[in-house]
C-alpha cells in the first residue's frame, strides 16, 4: 500500500473513532486527501493492509508527522475524544512510536488550539485544515519521494474538475454594428458558471458587451457606428453539451439563448468609463472612451431551467486568498474556435496566486475565451472571475468574488 494512501485512510480512522465525522474533520481530511494528490477512486481500490513501523521506509520523525496529522484531524471539532485518544495511541504504537512520543504530539497540538483561539474571537477549523495540508506535502515528499515543487497539482485538481466542470459555461454573442445603410456582423466569446441553483451565471462584461472595450469597435463607434441592440444574440452552453451541428453552425437549441427566450442579462455592474489609448486586432492603436479594465467587468446572466443547475461554490471571506497558493482555472481559451467533436469541453489550466490586491494576480495563463470562467482553490471554491491577461503569456488577473456577492446581491 502507498504510504499516502494509507495515512490518508488513518486520518478516516481517527475521524471515526467517536462515532462519526464531523463537518470540520472531514473537511480536514478532504483538504489532506487533495494535497498529497489520492483520488477517492485509488484510496478505496487499494487492498486493505495494516500500516505498521515496517510499511513505512522513512524516518521515526516522519511516522510522528503522520500521528501529528491525525492529532490535527481529530483536533478539528476543537475537542479531543476519548475514543480518538485511544485509537492514535494504537496507530502510534504500531508506528513504534513511545507514549512519551505521543503525549508530546497531543500537547503540542492542544497548545495549537489554544492558539487559535483569542478573546472574543475564535478562529475557523480550516486553521487546522491549512496546518494539514502543509504536512500533507512534506509527507507526500518525504515518503512517496516527490519533489517539493509549487507547481504540484494534475492530480490533486482532477477531482475538482470532475466535480465543477459542469458548472462551467461557453458563452457566445454575436451583433451587428450599423451606420445608415452598412451593417458590420461580429461575434465574441467568453466562459461563465453558475453561481447559483436557479440559473444565475456570472461572467464578464467584456464578453457580453464587447464594443465597450476592444479599440477595434470603438474607432468604429468613434466613426459613426452604432450598435444595434436588436440584433445582439447571448447563448451559453453548458460543459459537455453539442455546440455545433454536423454543417458548422451553431446548436443553438442544446444551450440557453437570449433569442429564444431561455437566457436573460439579470444585472451588470454599472459602467466606468475612461480615456484610453487601446492596440487595435492588426496593428495600430487607437484614442478613445473605454470601458474601464476594473472590477465593474461584471455581468450576470439569467438562465431558464428545467432542473436545478451545478452551481460552484464561492470561498469564504473568512478563508482569504493569500500569496502562493495554488489555483486552478476552467473555462475555453479561444472560445468556439478550437472545439473538436463539436462539445464544449473546458480547458483547466493551474497556476499559483502572484499578487492580491484589488484583483487577485495568477501565474495560470487566461487566454481570450478564458474570460468570465471561474478561478478555483484548492477547496473547489470560487475565489475569482478570469477577467484578462495582465502583461504577458502567464500572469492573469482575476476579480475578486467580494466584487461578484455585491452584484449577485442586486438581483434577489
């Protein structure tokens, strides 16, 4: 048996030990599971074995970091029991561990807690899920001989996928521009997810209402041009659905269409408008009032459903997005262009927070298509919107999810 699958399944059992697991430790062991990278899958194909002393190949520090994990895990509710206490002196007994060993791990971790919490004040178990993860890694390295790399992450991010793709949206818009006579046929892509069962999706303003943002369409607003708000088309189709026919056209009937009724623009961040000087498609650049590239690149669309949609959960903001952690983006980079088997299906890409600041800065690339599609943590929560690259081929900027809340808020 691997020896993380089998510390990940000694997590289990101490969290069992009382009777059953509560939410707080199985968050824990959920945040453990994903960051030595096990899938559910693995951990409950693998044969039942025992793990003792003799399993494990590394250190006695090392078989203490794994009683420590489980003190952490059965810590996690903020009370030890005496069940739990027993079945950790068992393991560690099998681990060739001495109960002066064990007392020394238990004290350290019930110091911990104390810690934790202040006056007034008490502080969320994902405190001990982040010091669980942390020792996740050091584990994975030290006894399945992984390289501590920050760029960690397919395997522990597959479950993520597999859970919210489906959450996920590709966002079409096609409209015309017209001055007198002459009519000028565009159409954008973009990504967006469902923030919420009854069909609200949230993506970005510049997917919906391009002609406020690319230079190419204000020089020719600047020209004369209007847009014609009759002619402006929304679809959005969920992750694994027909996009095109077997002719190339678009299959309209298998999404959500504004022209057919089933999908609505709910709420949009008011507009903020700037002077700017933008790059045009071919060369050039081109002066003139622009949308401004900020946190009002926000748009929530309103589908009609038939059953309830996957929506994907918002971090909390008492978890905050912290410099290095690992994120992971869905949605369609380049948008219908590069669709095979004519289905959507999203392209994840992962990367590490660079910055956060007023938007939150990410090493994983966002490419046009990307924008809108949501930027998720390694809880498989929502801690951004993909709004735009932010100066080269791997540093995007994402919008903060206080930003999506507030706007959220204006539709109910």
């Amino acid at each position: 048996m691997k020896v993380a699958i089998a510390a990940y399944r000694l997590l289990i059992e101490v969290a069992t030990a009382h009777g059953g697991v509560s939410p707080a430790e199985a968050k824990v062991i959920e945040r453990f599971r994903r960051g030595i990278g096990v899938s559910k899958r693995d951990a409950l194909a693998e044969p039942e074995t025992p793990i003792t002393e003799v399993a494990i190949e590394g250190t006695e520090r090392e078989r203490e970091e794994i009683v420590l994990a489980m003190a952490r895990i059965a810590y996690a509710d903020r009370r030890l029991a005496a069940a739990e206490r027993e079945h950790i002196a068992e393991v560690a007994a099998r681990l060739g561990l001495g109960r002066v060993q064990v007392a020394n791990i238990l004290g350290a971790v019930e110091h911990e807690q104390r810690r934790a919490t202040v006056p007034g004040k008490t502080f969320s178990p994902m405190f001990t899920g982040a010091l669980a993860l942390i020792l996740a890694f050091l584990i994975h390295v030290a006894l399945d001989g992984v390289s501590a790399d920050p760029g960690l992450g397919p395997a522990a991010f597959q479950d993520i996928v597999d859970e919210h793709q489906e959450g996920v949206l590709l966002i079409h818009v096609a409209y015309d521009l017209r001055k007198g006579s002459e009519r000028l046929r565009f159409a954008s892509d973009g990504s967006g997810f469902f923030a919420t069962e009854d069909g609200l999706i949230v993506t970005n303003k510049h997917v919906i209402e391009p002609w406020k943002f690319l230079a190419d369409r204000v020089r020719l607003l600047d020209a004369g041009f209007s847009v014609d708000e009759s002619s402006i088309r929304i679809s959005a189709w969920r992750a694994g659905t027909q996009v095109f026919q077997a002719d190339g056209t678009l299959c309209y009937p298998t999404g959500w269409d504004s022209e057919r009724g089933t999908l609505t623009v709910a709420a949009k961040a008011p507009d903020h408008w700037v002077k700017g000087n933008r790059s045009l498609a071919h060369g050039g650049r081109h002066a003139g009032r622009y949308h401004a590239l900020d946190n009002a690149d926000l748009v929530i669309l309103r589908a009609r459903l038939d059953t309830p949609a996957h929506a994907i959960p918002m971090a909390s903001d008492s978890a905050p997005t912290r410099t290095l952690d690992q994120v992971l983006v869905l949605g369609f980079p380049r948008g219908t262009q590069i669709l095979e088997g004519r289905r959507a299906i999203p392209s994840p890409s992962i990367g590490i927070v660079s910055k956060v600041e007023d938007t939150i800065m990410i090493s994983a690339p966002i490419h046009p298509g990307n924008s809108g599609g949501p930027v998720l943590d390694r809880d498989g929560n929502v801690i951004g919107v993909a709004a735009r690259r932010a100066g080269g081929e791997t540093l995007g900027r994402c919008i903060q999810t206080v930003h999506v809340r507030a706007l959220l808020a204006s539709v109910r």
